[in-house]
C-alpha cells in the first residue's frame, strides 16, 4: 500500500483595517458567495474561515486550505481563475467603493508524519468552538526538526488523551519567519482552553518528555505566539 502523503496546507491572510468601508462584511461576504464556492467547485474539500478574537495585526480574515500536493494547489488555483462565477464575484468585490483590504499575506506548509491531514473536530450542534493557531519559530532547521520530532512522537498523542482536538500541525515551507511550525487546537471555549492548557503543563508524560536533554523551549523554541480564532458561519471546519 503507498505511503499516506502529507497535505500542503495554505494559510491566508486577508489584512484589514477598521473603515467606513466595514471590510470585514465586504471579505467575508465574498469568502462565502464568491471564493468559497469556487474553491470547493475545482476540489477542495478541507476549508476554514476564521475572525481574530484575540489575535496581533487584527483586523483581519484567516482561509485554512487543504491540498494533496503541490501540484494539486496549482490545478485548483487555475480552476479557480477560470470559474465564470468567480470572475463575476471577484469583478464585483473589486469595484467597490473605497479600499477592501489593505494587503494579502499567504504562507505554505507541510503536515507532519505524526498528523499528515488536517482533522477537522466532529460537529458540534450547539455554539461555535473557538480555535487557537500556534507559532514556535526556532533558532535554525536543526532544532525545529527536533521540535517536530517531539510532536511526532508523543506530543500530539498527548494533546488527544487530554482532548485538546488537533486539527493539524504543519512546518512552514514558504513564509515569513522561518523556521517554524504552525499547529491549530479546537476548544469548546476559553474556559476549556484554559483548563485543557493546564493539565497538559500538569500531565506527567509532558513533563518527562519535556526534562529530557535537548528538548527544552530554551533549547529549540526561540519564539511562541499564538492567536484565538472564532469559524465564520460558512467555514466547513468549526
């Protein structure tokens, strides 16, 4: 049987400030008629839509994508070009009035061995969940690769046990701040989030894992930030 092949992931940014113009409605109001749609129409099927709730740089709008390869993003990027639809809702968006946003900032990574696909949560009937987006940057790609090393051996598996719901965890391959590696964690809320955190810094297997040589934040983690997220409505991942 081949070999399960990690999912390239793209996040982007739509950037935005607070104006008359309420960019926020006008993106998110074209996410979900116009570019949503047409992503889904050329084959992706794995699709996040986020808000900041506490977050840097805010305003701003987060689309999560999900792809087989490389090669894949390409081909659905070309689809997506040529949609009818999409030209139409791209054309409109576009000659609005005043500025929609102020730029676009778009990163690509690679999901790791241990998580190779994005894992959206099981649905939830009642209330959307909140979801925070992790960054460890480190000093150089030998001790990222340790820090990856770590998650791919019990770190991920440990966040499961305490039922903190990874939905991927990916390194960056194209983007600022490299190296780094990006993972995003779905709670039910702060509160949640807040506990779930503190029986992970508890949970013995963390702190046996963490204590061993070389594998201290101070040893390979030279920066951690991380952002709070809420899905918008239509986001198939919340």
């Amino acid at each position: 049987m081949a070999a399960t092949r990690n999912s390239i992931l793209e996040l982007r940014y739509i950037r935005m400030r607070n104006s008359a113009e309420d960019q926020m409605r006008r993106n998110s109001d074209f996410l979900e008629k116009a570019a949503g749609p047409a992503l889904e129409r050329a084959g992706v099927s794995t699709l996040g839509f986020f808000a900041p709730v506490i977050a840097e740089e805010s305003p701003f709008l987060l689309v999560l994508s999900a792809f087989p390869s490389l090669a894949a993003m390409d081909a659905v990027r070309e689809k997506e070009a040529q949609d009818p639809e999409y030209r139409k809702g791209r054309a409109a968006h576009n000659a609005l009035p005043g500025q929609s946003y102020v730029r676009l900032d778009s990163s690509l990574l690679r999901c790791f061995d241990g998580m190779p696909a994005v894992t959206p949560p099981p649905a939830r009937t009642e209330g959307a969940r909140i979801f925070e987006l992790r960054m460890y940057e480190s000093d150089n790609a030998s001790t990222l690769a340790r820090k990856i090393k770590m998650f791919n051996d019990a770190e991920i598996s440990i966040f499961e046990r305490l039922g903190m719901r990874p939905v991927f965890f990916a390194e960056t391959i194209v983007g600022a701040r490299m190296p780094n590696l990006v993972y995003m964690l779905a709670f039910d809320d702060l509160a949640s989030r807040d506990k779930l955190w503190r029986a992970f810094g508890a949970d013995p297997e963390w702190q046996k894992l963490s204590s061993q040589p070389g594998n201290s934040n101070a040893e390979i983690v030279s920066n951690i930030s991380n952002s709070i997220l809420r899905p918008l409505a239509f986001s198939r991942i919340r």
